[in-house]
C-alpha cells in the first residue's frame, strides 16, 4: 500500500490497531509531510520494530523517476514518472523569478509580480478521456485514475527536491494529465491532504484546478465552498466553434456552464478564471473577443489567454504576440480583465497540453 494514500485519521486507526501509541501516527505524519521522508529507515525516532513493519506494509514512492527534464533557459523541469503498472505520468515545475533560484532569469523576463513563485503542474489522471483535439493527452486517451496518494506523491516528490535548496513549492496547479472533476473525490482527497495544518500544510488557495467543464462537478465544488482557485477552459464563444475542438462540448454547453461558474461565484465570492488557448485564425479574431466580452459581461472572471502549444495530433498554429495582445485589447474594452500567459517549456513540450506521457513526445 502507499502511504500517501492514508489520511490522518486512518493512519491513525491503522496505528491503533497495531497496538501503538497515537503519537506515532502523529511521527509518521510529519516525518512524510514535514520533514519529506520518503523511507522507512529515515523515521530515526521510531523504535526499529515499527520501522521494519512500516517498509514492510507500505511503499514511499509510488512511482520511479522514468526521466527528467530542463528547459533551455532552466526555468522549467519536466519529470516523467513510470507508474508500478507501468502508466506514464507527468508533473511539470516552473520557477518564476528568482534569480538565485537560477542565475539564467533575469528579473525583467518574467513579468511583474511574478517573483518568487515555484508552480507545480500535477496530473490526476494517465490520459483523459475528454478527447480535446488539441491536447496531447486527449490525443492519447483514457489510461487510468490515479489515486489521491499519486497525486500527493507528485508534490512531495518536488517538495524534497526544492527542500535541498532550501526552496519550497508556492503553488500547485492541477494541469497536468487528465481531467481533476473526473477523477473528483482522489482529487480533492489529494488536496484535502496536502492541506492539513499538522502535516504538510499547504493552504487551499495556493491550488488551482482547471476543469474541461464538468457541469456537475463545477456545482458540487461551489456547495463544498472551497477556497481552491477555479479554472475553466473555455477556448470558445458559442457551442458550434466548442464543439469541434471539445467533445465534452456535446454534454454540457457553454450556457450550462458559464451558469454553473455564476453559481460558483455566487455560493464562494471567488473569481473564476478562463483559460484561452489562442488559436490563430480560429478563436482568437476581435469578432470572437466581442462574443466572448458578451457572455462572460456580469460575472467576476478573468480570461488566462495563452497562445495555442504545439501538438502531433492537431494542425492549428499559435496565434502571435501581436494578436494575441489586440486580442486582450478588445476584451478588456469590452470590461473583461485578460492577461496573457508566457508560454513555458516548449522546448521539452513541458507546455500546457503537451503533457502525453510518452518519451517519444519529449
Ligand atoms: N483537464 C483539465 C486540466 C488539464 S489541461 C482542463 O482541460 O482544464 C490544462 C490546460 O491546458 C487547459 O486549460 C487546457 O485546455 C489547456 N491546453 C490543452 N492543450 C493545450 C495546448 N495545446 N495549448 C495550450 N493550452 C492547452
Ligand atoms: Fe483532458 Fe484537459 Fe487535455 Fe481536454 S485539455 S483532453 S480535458 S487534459
């Protein structure tokens, strides 16, 4: 079993029912998620007995480091990780900066308030089965669900590494392979987890999960009142233009979902955060900004606009800087806030949606 796959509470009872005291779930708890063990043999002050018993019945990584790599300019690693059943996931780090974070960024490169920020990108599912036409993972397909200690393994493993320097993880976005509201409950169990106060401590506000526009989902995360950022991948302005490039478009339309983020807003006061993959000549014209500007006027949104990442599977190009900014332009006019995201990692297709879990793609 892994042990990130335990609450508190069943770690607990787990201990209890070993006939141990309850301070050493307590030990064990903290040694995982404050001092990042990741062996048994680290838990230096538990009795030997019960560090035996502990390598015995659990593992500490549920996954080896299949290879890992650094952007040109370093900002940016992508590791891929092979599950025991041999599935491939990915999770991406991106250091946002500081220069004695890595001496190649310079201040002015990455943009205003932008300092200091280590964000991870974890995965929550090998493949996805939303079947987006331009994203790699939808080009793969559905694999699997990873369960809420796969996903928390992901983090901890980064945490460890940035522990060595003395650095810690500031945000985590659920970005990565898969869709989070499909794989709901090991989601925000994962969350749940790595949020608790006595153990790694990371505050829910420092999670943004990006859904496909699971209607369903998107209301039962506004009635849980979490205070985890919100992410919808829009990409388009009416159901026809949806369609094509988002099957799951079919389900649920724009309509239903854009009701559901309203609900969300009304139910959290949070904003809700669109993201816009800028597809030239196909979503990211003024004619679509206006349309967009129109749906979205009276909701508390922002756009997260980002130029379209290359994949195998699909033949749009990114729109270019100069686009891209009349782009913002007109949405703004139009009262909606909208920043354009930096693209990062493309050079080890470390992109969003490039994430396809196979070497052959790296
Ligand atoms: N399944 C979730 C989260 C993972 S995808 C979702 O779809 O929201 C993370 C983000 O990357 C989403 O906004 C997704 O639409 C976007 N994305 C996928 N493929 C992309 C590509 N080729 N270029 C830019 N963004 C892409
Ligand atoms: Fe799945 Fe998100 Fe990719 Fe769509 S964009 S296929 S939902 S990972």
């Amino acid at each position: 079993m892994l042990i990130y796959d335990l609450d508190f509470p069943a770690l607990t009872e787990l201990f209890k029912s070993w006939n141990e005291p309850a301070y050493r779930a307590k030990q064990v708890w903290q040694g995982l998620y404050q001092h990042y063990y990741d062996s048994a043999e680290q838990f230096t002050n538990l009795p030997n007995s019960l560090r035996a018993k502990l390598a015995e019945q659990f593992t500490f990584t549920p996954f080896k480091v299949k290879v890992f790599q650094d952007s040109s300019d370093g900002s940016t690693r992508k590791t891929l990780f092979e599950l025991p059943d041999k599935n491939l996931i990915e999770a991406v780090l991106m250091r946002y900066g500081d220069p004695a974070d890595n001496p190649q960024i310079t201040p002015s490169s990455t943009g205003r308030g932008a300092k200091n920020r280590r964000t991870l990108c974890i995965s929550t599912q090998a493949g996805c089965a939303m079947g987006c036409v331009f994203c790699a993972t939808g080009q793969m397909g559905f694999k699997r669900n990873l369960s809420s200690g796969e996903i928390v393994a992901q983090v901890m493993y980064y945490a460890r590494l940035l522990h060595k320097e003395d650095l810690t993880v500031t945000n985590v976005v659920l970005m990565g392979m898969g869709e989070p509201f499909h794989n709901y409950d090991h989601t925000m169990a994962a969350i749940d987890r790595l949020n608790d106060a006595d153990g790694y401590n990371f505050g829910a506000r420092r999670f943004t999960i990006s859904t496909v526009g699971l209607v369903p989902q998107i209301r039962r995360f506004a009635d849980e009142k979490r205070q985890v950022n919100l992410a919808i991948s829009l990409h388009a302005a009416d159901d026809e233009a949806r369609v094509e490039m988002m099957p799951v478009n079919k389900r649920y339309k724009i309509e239903e979902v854009l009701e559901a983020c309203s609900y969300y807003v009304m139910k959290t006061s949070r904003r809700v955060t669109f993201e816009w993959a800028l597809i030239n000549g196909v979503n990211d014209t003024p004619e679509v900004a206006k349309k967009l500007a129109a749906r979205l006027r009276g909701l508390m949104c922002h756009v997260n606009a980002i130029p379209l990442n290359p994949t195998a599977g699909y033949s749009g190009k990114a729109t270019d800087r100069a686009r891209a900014l009349i782009f913002k332009e007109t949405l703004e006019q139009a009262g909606i806030p909208c920043t354009i995201r930096m693209r990062r990692g493309i050079d080890i297709q470390a992109g969003c949606g490039q994430l396809a879990g196979a070497q052959s793609s790296s």
